[in-house]
C-alpha cells in the first residue's frame, strides 16, 4: 500500500514535583488535522479530541495505575544513558536556536534500547499495549533518527526532531515530530478546564499505552 505522511506538532508543560502535565498537540495526515489536549491531573488523563480543529471536542477521563504515573514523572536520566549507549551518535556541529548557543548531535538508536527506555516511562505494560494493538515496534519501526540541540552552557536539551517509518498492516507511515524545550525549573500552573470534569471515564484503567 502507498505510504502516508504523519506531522505532529505540540506545545507540553510539565509539573515534575506536582506530578501534573498538559499536552497541546496537532497532527496532520493526508485525512485532514486533528487537535488532542491531555491533562495529567490527580492520577488521572483527561483527553480531549476536535475532528477538524475546532469542531465540538470529545472529552474522556482515564485513571491511571500509581506505579505508572509514578513512573511517567520519574527521572529519566539513567534509562535515556542507557539507550544512547545503544545508540549510533554523531556530532553535527553548533547551532542558535531561540537565542541560545546549542550543539547538534544526531542519534540513531537501537529499537531494543529504545522500547526499554519507553517501557522505564511509561510503565511494563507499554510493549503489552503494543502487541494488542497487532503492533511489534523491533518489526514496525524503521529509519528512526532523533536529531538534539544541546546547549553549550548548562547541557540541556534544547530541541529535538525526530523522523520515523512505522509499518501498520503494510502500510509505511512517514512520522515527524519536533519539540522545543524552554523555561527549565520555572513555575508553571496547569489549570483543568471546567468541561472536563463532566467527562466520562473510561470503564478500565490507563495501562500506560498513551
């Protein structure tokens, strides 16, 4: 089957010490834009899904297992080392990106390393979903590349791109996404919309598949 082309684009604040969390994302593929809002709140996701941008949003709320959402705000210094020691790296220069001085390194990983270091976020249940879904990411996962901006001063990752092929019932989707990291350990207040507690919740809990 002919290839589809999948561009996602999102804006994401994060509360490590609260354990909350709100993402902005839009996702752009040959059958038309979709916006997808996830507040992590109180052990809980609540989602809400517009068909197109801007159509009435479809709200629902999910509980989420305690070791999984302890496990999604958990330092990830040591499964992100571990994964770039399986992985193919190269320096690709120095670049300023939104004012700051950055090194550029382009990473090639190991899917193996890759799906641990999903699993050590996400929780065990991460490669369970997975295979449910009739997905095995070491077969459907092809050409991934993460290119980072490091800054120079301080060593924290600035920006990432990432680009992968990921191969559903023969079918090769082309995916890119791009992140930019800004306000390291600056207050950030993440407010629930009023609508949202009137969401339905899910019958099973969240086992880490998001």
């Amino acid at each position: 089957m002919e290839g589809q082309t999948v561009t996602i684009h999102g804006v994401s604040l994060i509360d490590y010490a609260d354990k909350e969390m709100v993402m902005n994302m839009t996702m752009e593929s040959p059958m038309g834009e979709m916006v997808t809002r996830m507040y992590y709140v109180n052990q809980k996701v609540y989602m809400c899904i517009e068909v197109p941008p801007g159509a009435p949003p479809s709200w629902m709320k999910v509980k989420v297992p305690l070791e999984d959402w302890n496990n999604m705000f958990a330092p990830i210094d040591e499964p992100l080392s571990v994964m770039l020691e399986n992985s193919e790296i190269k320096y690709l220069g120095t670049e300023r990106i939104d004012g700051t001085d950055c090194y550029v390194i382009s990473i090639k990983p190991d899917v193996k390393a890759l799906t641990s270091y999903l699993e050590s976020i996400m929780g065990p249940e991460f490669s369970e979903s997975m295979i449910q879904m009739g997905m095995n990411l070491t077969e459907a996962l092809k050409n991934l590349n993460i290119k980072m901006w490091v800054t120079k001063q301080d060593f924290l990752i600035k920006k990432q791109e990432i680009t992968m092929t990921l191969t559903i019932m023969n079918m090769d989707i082309q995916i890119t996404a791009s992140m930019l990291i800004t306000d390291y350990n600056k207050p950030v207040t993440i407010t629930l919309p009023p609508e949202a507690y009137q969401a339905p919740e899910a019958p099973q809990p969240l086992k880490a598949s998001f």
